[in-house]
C-alpha cells in the first residue's frame, strides 16, 4: 500500500536574526515524536556563530547531527575530539548523561536530531561515533539521489546504528522527478523538507519547514516541483518507548530520572568540559 501524507505541520522559527535561521520541526503542539524522534532542528548560519558552541550537557537521548554545508568542530566530556564536513554524520548516544560543544569553521547548513532512548538504556554509557561522507551510502534513481544515514531503504543500509528501530535519509530530487522507494510498512514515517518544493496533496507543494507526516503502508511516492528540486530528509521508526519528559537537554521518562539528572550535571558526574559544570 503507497503512503500518503496525513498532516502537515509548519515548523516554528526559533531564531531569524539575519545570521542565523533556525527551524524547529518537533517537538511541536500538535505532535511529540515521530517514530523514536522527539527533538528536529534545522539551521543555517553564516558567521562562526553556533547554536552548541558552548558546553551543555545531554541525558537519555541519541543525539544525531548531518552536516549538509560547512564544518563544525566536536569535543565533549568523553574525550572525543572530532572535526565534520559537508555529507558527515554523527551520533552520540548520551545515555546517562555526557557534555559536548561544537564549534562551526564558518556557515553552515545541517540538521540536529534526537532519539528518545527506551526506558532499559536511559542510562546507558555514555559512546560516540562519525560517519564521513564517502562512507554513507547511495541510491541513485533517475533524477534522484537517496543517501541512507541510518536503517534500511531499498535494500541498502546506512552506517549509524540507533538504539530503536529508525530510518534517516537524505533525498534529493530534481525538479520534476519522481522517485518510489519500499519502505518499512510498520515505521512511523515523516518528511522533512530542507529545500525547494515537494508535491504535496492535491496539487499543493510543501516548502521549507514542512514536516509531512505519513499514512501506513510498503512504498513512498516522492514528486518535486516542476520548475525546482527538493530536498528532503526521511525519518521515523519504531514508535517511541515509554512517556517522553523534556527538561532543556535532558528527556527521560520520569520525574525522578530527570531531577538525578540535573543532579548529576550539577555534581560533575557526567563530566567536565572546559571548566563546566563550574
């Protein structure tokens, strides 16, 4: 059965200074998650300014960036020192709790996306991993490029392995192209346009900012605009596990989780990262 888009909810526009863009795309009003994703934001800057230049800390999420434009430098509480282009991915799972900065080389253009960890590995150990460009793979159709992050699609799997069930693509399509890919008939699944214009219901077309989120079914029929491209990212998975419970960086599924938290960030137990926590 072909998928369909359900709704569709605008993202909010957190920061539009000239500089910086900054959507967000969940959580949102009308919807939490997304398959095991709670948290979507989408950047653009053109200064040395960072949204996570200065170190914070992360507890009880996955934390997955891709960088789409530009380069950012990485260095957090595990001792993990890391440098990203343009096509790289990371993910870090913060488990019981971890500091991080990233500090861009200039502009740049990317998406940062958490997972909400199952209740059992809330607090895991902290671990990282990158993903360089060359070593995602690819699916090319005709007026189509599909770069497959995390999970399976078509029968390629990406790279970053997820603690849930997840899938994270990044499609690019020509204007006017078409592309139909199998997807997993279970999985929440949503779009994300990042650029240009993609065929929506009746005719409408979905811009910027968009997130398409998408009926059941095996297959995803995917059409840009005629007169421009899109480019679009496609996320979900498993539905997310246990209650979901935001406190600024930390998501956890209880009140008591989240106060040990803010506890053990407090107390230098989930490490230090140039002085912090002071």
């Amino acid at each position: 059965m072909q998928r369909t888009i359900e709704t569709i909810f605008p993202s909010e526009r957190i920061i539009d200074d000239g500089d910086m863009l900054l959507w967000r795309a969940l959580p949102l009003d009308g919807r939490i998650s997304l398959g095991p994703f709670v948290f979507i934001d989408h950047y653009r800057h053109q200064s040395r300014r960072g949204i996570g230049d200065s170190p914070h800390p992360h507890a009880g999420i996955e934390v997955i960036s891709y960088l789409l434009e530009g380069g950012v430098a990485h260095r957090d509480s595990l001792g993990f020192k890391d440098t990203l282009g343009p096509g790289d991915a990371q993910w870090i799972r913060a488990g019981r709790g971890m500091l991080h900065a990233e500090q861009p080389s200039g502009g740049r253009h990317g998406l940062q996306l958490w997972t909400s960890l199952p209740p059992a590995q809330k607090l895991a150990d902290p671990a990282y991993a990158s993903f360089r460009a060359a070593d995602i793979p690819e699916i090319r159709h005709a007026g189509a490029r599909v770069r497959v992050i995390a999970g399976s699609l078509d029968s390629v799997t990406g790279p970053m392995q997820t603690t849930s069930p997840t899938v994270f693509a990044h499609i690019r399509l020509e204007p006017g192209a078409t592309v139909t890919l199998p997807v997993d008939a279970v999985f929440e699944l949503g779009l994300y346009v990042l650029d240009g214009r993609l065929a929506g219901k009746a005719g409408a077309l979905l811009g910027p900012g968009a997130l398409a989120v998408l009926s059941s079914g095996s297959s995803l029929t995917l059409t840009a605009a005629p007169d421009q491209g899109a480019d679009v990212a496609l996320l979900g998975g498993a539905p997310v596990e246990g209650e979901i419970l935001f406190a600024g960086p930390f998501v956890m599924d209880t009140r008591e989780r989240l106060a040990q938290a803010k506890r053990d960030y407090a107390s230098g137990a989930m490490g230090r990262l140039e002085g912090v926590p002071f």
